[in-house]
C-alpha cells in the first residue's frame, strides 16, 4: 500500500445491469485505494475493470447502476454528489483517459476546438492564453508540431498521435487522479513505450495519482507500483507490482501462465481450468 494518504478510496462498490433474464452484477462489492501512485487493475475482458473506473466518475449509464458504501476523493463524499457537483470533479480533479481515441474524440472538430472546449469548461481564459496553454500541453506529452496538430482533424493522425491528444485534453485542467482505461492496446510497441513514458513522467513531475486499466500483465507488473486483481467483478488479490510472478492467487497465476513467452517452444499455451473458489479473494 501507498504510505502517502489516498486520493480516492472506494467502498463495496457494485455495479449492477438490468437484462431481460433479471439484474447481471458486473462489479461486486470491491473496496480499494490510490494514493500518489500507479494503480493497476487488471483482468479477462468482462471482469469489471472498465466500469470500475467509469463509476468513480459517475458514468455508469442506465441499464446499469452503481452504488457503492463510499466513494471518497480527498474531502469530498462523490456518493452524495449531484449531477451538476460532479461534472465540477470530471476533468477538473479526476479525468478518464478512454481506450481508443478514434471514439472519443470528435471527428468533425479540429484538435485545436476540442482542447480549447476543455479549457473552457474548466477554467475562464482569453483565446490567447487558451492558444498558449493548447500547445504547451500538446509539447508536454511530446508532440513535435503542435501548432500543425491542433489544425488537424482526428482521422488525421496516427493512433499513437490521437492518444497522446487524449492525454493532453484530459491534463489541461490539471486532474489530482488520472484513470487510464487500456490507452496502449490499440498501439504497436514502440509507441505504447513513448506513451507510458510520458504518463510515468506526469506522474513523477506533477505528483498525481494514476489508476492503470489494463490486460496486460507484463506491462502492468513493469509499469504499475500496485496491482489490483480482478475475476467476475470482484478483486481477487492486490500485489507489490515486483511481486506479480509470485501471486498466490490461483486465477492470477493462471493468467501469468497463458501468456507467451519466447524460446517457449512450439507447445499450445496454458488455458484457464476455472473453479468456483477463484472467487474467493486471498486474505
């Protein structure tokens, strides 16, 4: 755990969807913190890792509820916060990185429109100063030119490029938490490095907090100082990221055997044998 107070704390959160066949709880009952650190949620796809992340913000749209015992973000209660409070928190105190900017940014605005729309909501600048502050957030995630990058439309740029406009948009108010939901698994190798490069180096300069949504255990274990475990909706282990080769828990360890590992031979790789304790979290 971090030694630094947490910036969010959340507990027994549970996020439930209503289908035809009766209510489906995608998230049940977990409790974690983030301190001024890098948290990392991982997990199979349909684990409740992406909803966990959009709850915090109050996102969690209708079919779905969330609902949780707290939700608590330095001195703010966000359980008890109004529709209109919690835009003030969106962006301005916690912003949500989503994982493919080719839908979620909009097509038919400049990337000069959409950053300057974020300073606008969040603070009161002239256009000059909003010019200014556009373009030293776009050098800051290590756009080379951005004055022709605010000109450009987002079908313009690379998928390396859009994320890094993502992460830009989402800084420009200058956020205390960051929720990055898989914003390297639509981007080759190289560039998902420049990426995690400069969200460790925001993290370190600017003291945030980082919450790190992934599936990617090797990332996640090389990147992330925590690792928050989580198999149908609940949080089945939290580890020192350094120790995720030695997890205890049986869906953990399974996960780490199925991944591939080169000189490995040609032998299928491992698939899970899943049993009805996975859901048991370790004590």
């Amino acid at each position: 755990m971090s030694a630094s107070p947490p910036l969010l704390s959340v507990e027994d959160l549970r996020i439930t969807f209503d289908t035809r066949r009766g209510p489906v709880e995608a998230v049940r009952g977990i409790s974690f913190k983030v301190g001024r650190e890098r948290v990392g949620i991982v997990g199979e796809s349909g684990s409740g890792k992406s909803m966990t992340g959009r709850a915090v913000l109050g996102l969690v749209r209708p079919p779905g509820r969330s609902q949780a015992r707290s939700i608590r973000f330095g001195d703010a209660e966000l359980t008890r916060l109004s529709e209109r409070e919690m835009r003030k928190f969106r962006g301005a105190r916690i912003a949500m990185v989503m994982q493919d900017p080719k839908y979620s940014l909009n097509p038919v605005m400049t990337v000069g429109r959409q950053i300057a729309e974020a300073l606008r909501v969040h603070g009161r600048l002239s256009s000059t100063e909003i010019r200014a502050c556009s373009v030293r957030m776009l050098e800051e995630v290590a756009i080379r030119d951005p004055e022709r990058v605010l000109a450009s439309h987002p079908h313009e740029l690379s998928g390396g490029m859009g994320q890094r406009v993502m992460i830009a948009m989402m800084l420009v108010p200058e956020p205390e938490l960051l929720i990055a939901d898989e914003p390297t698994s639509a981007l080759d190798v190289t560039v998902q490095l420049d990426v995690l490069r400069i969200l460790d180096g925001l993290v370190r300069n600017r003291g945030m907090g980082l919450l790190f949504i992934s599936h990617d255990l090797r990332l996640v274990s090389t990147f992330c100082d925590r690792v928050l475990v989580m198999y149908r909706g609940r949080i089945v282990e939290e580890i020192a990221a350094q120790d995720l080769p030695q997890a205890r828990h049986p869906y953990t360890r399974g996960l780490l055997a199925c991944l591939p590992r080169i000189g490995g031979g040609g032998a299928p790789l491992a698939t899970l044998s899943r049993e009805p304790s996975w859901e048991t979290p370790l004590p």
